[in-house]
C-alpha cells in the first residue's frame, strides 16, 4: 500500500465521500444547534421572529460553505500533507474572503435580495473574521480529533495484530526446546523424565490458559520461568555446566507481558552450554523493585557459536525487541552483546501498568 508524507497522507476522497453521508445526521445536528447559538446572538427581543431565522440562515449559508471548503480541501491537500505555511495563506485568505463577502452580503446586497426586509448590518469586516475564525477552528479541531481517533484506533488493532504474529512465533519455539529437553531425558533413561514431564505440564498449562492475556501477574510468570529452568538443569551435568537463577525483591501484585524474559534465557541455554575450552554456564539475575524490573542473563560463548548460528541468534533477538517495543515504549532499556568474554543480556523494566 502506498504512503504518503506522513500519517494523514490522502486528500479528499471517494472514502471521505461517504465517511460525510453515513455521518449526514450528525452534522446536521452541530449546525442546527449553531443556529440556535446565533439566533441568540442576532436576536433582538426574547422571541425569535421570522427576519431573525433569515438573518441566521444567511449568516450560516456563507459560514457552512467557508467551513467545508477548510474541511475537505484545504485540510486535506495542505494540512495533511505537512504543507503548513501554504495552508495558513489560504486560510487567512479564506478568512479575509469570507468576512468580506458576509459583510457585503448585509451591508449592500440583501436590500436588493430581499427589498420587504430592513437589514441593519451591525458587524465589522475584523469581528466577522473573528466569528469565522472561531468557527474555522472549532471545526478544525473537531475534523482532527476525530482523524486522531480513527488513527489511534487503526494503530491498536495493527499493533495488537504484530504482537499476536510475533507471539505465535514464540510459543511453538519455546515448546518445541522443552519437548527436545524431554525427548534427551528419555534417551538417557533418566529418573528425572516423569518430574521433568510434569513441569512441561505445567509450563503447556500457562501457555494455554495465561498468554492469551495481554499481561499476566509476575510471580505466575516467573514461576514459570523456574520450571522451565528446572526441567532444563535436569537434561545438563552439572560438573560440566552450571546454571544459577536468582529472583531477589517483593513481586507483589505486579504484572508483565507474558513470555517476555523466556525467549532470553533459550537462547542462553541453547548457545551457553556448549562444548567449550572450560566449564560452561548460564547466570539468571531477577531484580525486582517496587515498579521496576531488573532481568539479567549470561552465558558462556562456545567454541562452535558460527555466523550462521550468530544470525539465528539475531533472528530471535530481533522478535523479542520488537516486542519490548511494541509493549513497552519507552518503558525498557535493552543491552544485548558480549561482554568479558560473554554473551550478555541486561534489560530494565518499569511496570507501572
């Protein structure tokens, strides 16, 4: 789909065209009620008369066609397409033009448009710029709120349709590891398999039940992340590999995006514990403060890490970043990369929703 400069990109169109007729009605009624606005105005006793209903109607003829030439011309092809210094000349002349023709109309015309009335014109050409002025912005404002809304609406349902894609990449992944875990576990004929199924169960159980919610509690969340690390300690020789995961502060009843930190610490466990020249090992940090959240996970760098796992790496990477972002803007700090002979990532939460 083409775009435009930026986010109010198309001029007058066949869909504004019918956006104006489906909302007929609602026009109708803001000009109505401008009408009984200027009746008081323009009234001259405490009962409205019929010359005070040509009056108005006059008065708003004019304003009505000075408002929609804003709305549908002006806003769309300057306004909209950032042209800001084009669409104030034009409006300043649509300003001057209106005024001048409002007045003429009542100062010179109407005696001959209407010879069985008496016309006073009782308004200067600046107060009539003053009263269309005030028209033109009201309607402007009303014309971009609306806009704005609609954008803002668009934007939800775009965002929320990327977090559901980008979650559904996440879960069978993360699945997928847990079962491998499982499936290495039988081939070792462990006494951990049955523990080790019954923490997936658990594990499938959230996923099922908790990550349809756009925020689930911590402590569920990080219950979750015990199992699974639990389930993965099982699979490793701890002579051979350490793994260490540490939560220090109150979670409290605080609340995070669900399956946010678990893409992390896989990563960790499928590139840290490798082959490698020593031991190897993945350090799970968790610091919760009261609307804040410190996560921080190392590893060890093995021998085999290649370019094209480095890639896959930031395949991964790339979908939780988008994430962070899309559900905490700027909410987050993230720092991933190596550091000291490790594979690092340290992320800064705040959790005020």
């Amino acid at each position: 789909m083409r775009r435009g400069p930026n986010k109010f990109t198309n001029g007058f169109s066949f869909t504004d065209l019918m956006i104006f007729r489906n909302r007929w009605w609602q026009h109708l009624i803001f000009w109505g009620v401008f009408q009984f606005i200027l009746l008081n105005i323009f009234s001259t006793s405490s009962s409205y008369e019929k010359i005070d209903l040509i009056y108005t109607l006059l008065f708003l003829i004019p304003l009505i066609s000075i408002v929609y030439l804003n709305l549908y011309h002006f806003i769309p092809r300057y306004l909209r397409k950032e042209l800001y210094i084009l669409y104030t000349l034009f409006l300043i002349l649509l300003l001057g033009v209106g005024a001048i023709f409002i007045f003429f109309l009542f100062d010179r015309w109407i005696d001959f448009l209407l010879p069985n009335y008496y016309f006073i014109s009782y308004y200067s050409i600046p107060q009539l710029m003053l009263y269309t002025g005030s028209t033109l912005l009201l309607t402007t404002l009303l014309k971009l709120s609306r806009s704005w809304f609609m954008l803002l609406r668009v934007e939800r349902s775009t965002t929320t349709t990327q977090l559901k894609s980008l979650q559904s990449q996440i879960n069978p992944h993360f699945l997928l590891n847990s079962l491998q875990t499982i499936y290495a576990l039988s081939l070792e004929k462990s006494e951990q398999t049955p523990q080790a199924i019954l923490q997936l169960s658990e594990i499938l159980k959230y996923t099922l039940y908790e990550t349809e919610n756009s925020r689930v509690k911590l402590h569920k969340e990080i219950g979750m992340i015990e199992d699974y690390v639990e389930m993965y300690r099982q699979r490793v020789d701890p002579i051979r590999a350490e793994i260490k995961m540490e939560v220090i502060g109150t979670v409290g009843e605080k609340v995070i995006a669900p399956m946010l930190l678990i893409p992390f610490i896989e990563n960790s466990f499928k590139h840290g514990l490798q082959s490698g020249p020593g031991g190897t090992f993945v350090h799970i940090f968790i610091d919760l403060g009261s609307e804040n959240l410190t996560f921080s996970v190392k590893n060890s760098l093995g021998e085999t890490d290649s370019p094209s796992m480095e890639k896959r790496k930031g395949i991964g990477m790339e979908n939780t970043k988008q994430r962070l972002q899309l559900l905490y803007p700027g909410k987050h700090k993230l720092f991933i990369g190596k550091e000291d002979g490790t594979f690092q990532v340290n992320l800064q939460l705040e959790l005020t929703d």
